[in-house]
C-alpha cells in the first residue's frame, strides 16, 4: 500500500468503527431498533406464519407486477390516479410497519401516512387505479391477503 493512502484507510477504519459502536451499544440504540420482544419470531409457529407471509407476498407483488404491465402496454389508458384512506386493523409498530412496506414494494402502490384517528388506525395510500372510493372495500382490494398473513406473525 502507498505511504499516502495510510492515513486515509486509518480515518476511514476510525469513522466505521465509531460509527459500528454507536449502532451496537446496547444503551444507546436499542430503545431505538428494540420496542417489544426481541425473540418473539424464535417461535416456531411465528416463523411459520413468517415463511407462508413470503409467498403471500411474493403471490401478490406478482399480481401486482403484471397488472401494472398490462396498464403500461395497453398505453396507460386504464390509469385513475388518487389517494385513499384506508382502515387497519393491525396493532403494534412491526406489524404496522410491515403492512405499509409490503404496500409500498407492490407496484402501483404507496403508502404515504399512517394515521392515528378516533383510536383507528388510517394508511393513506396512492393507488394507481382508484377502483373503489369506499374505505373499507378499497382497503380490502389494496391489503389483499396481506393483513391477515401479517396478522398470524406479529399478534
């Protein structure tokens, strides 16, 4: 290695390694990444549920992918754009979380807000076809078979 490139792979290994420290001291961060019960997907039926949630998703995204192909060869004709509300009867932060990235990653979709109103939760999501203006069925055609897999892994 030339003399002149030492320092820098010093300061770079003294940056990543005080960076890795902040991230792993325990009382430092895991307030942050760590809200309930670390262990809770060491359940073997969790798992499960966990294991069967993939090829809900990916059976969903699939759907997805080609319904926004279709939409995009057919020469994007068949495109109403809006944004809706939509109720979810999830509880907890990783459940919720999961739900709205599942949304989010099947194309088509995006979940922009989640909201808290009334002691109901709301995803406010942009859909690239709005279908449905009722809350309830369009939550039912967005979340799919979603919720529920999410549901047997997080409650």
């Amino acid at each position: 290695m030339p003399k002149t490139k030492v320092p820098a792979v010093i300061s770079t290994f003294c940056l990543c390694f005080l960076f890795w420290v902040l991230l792993t001291w325990s009382f430092f961060t895991s307030g942050f990444f760590i809200h309930e019960n670390a262990f809770r997907l060491a359940n073997p039926v969790r798992f499960g549920a966990l294991v069967a949630y993939v090829f809900i998703f990916l059976g969903e995204l699939i759907k997805a992918n080609l319904d926004v192909a279709r939409r995009c060869f057919g020469g994007c004709k068949e495109v109403n754009p809006g944004i809706v509300k939509v109720p979810v009867e999830l509880e907890g932060d990783y459940a919720q979380a999961m739900l709205a990235n599942s949304i989010t990653l099947t194309p088509g979709t995006i979940t922009l807000d989640i909201a808290e109103q009334d002691g109901k939760t709301w995803y406010y999501i942009h859909w690239i076809d709005v279908a449905e203006t009722d809350r309830e069925k369009a939550g039912k055609i967005i979340k799919g078979r979603l919720e529920n897999g999410i549901r047997r892994i997080w409650q």
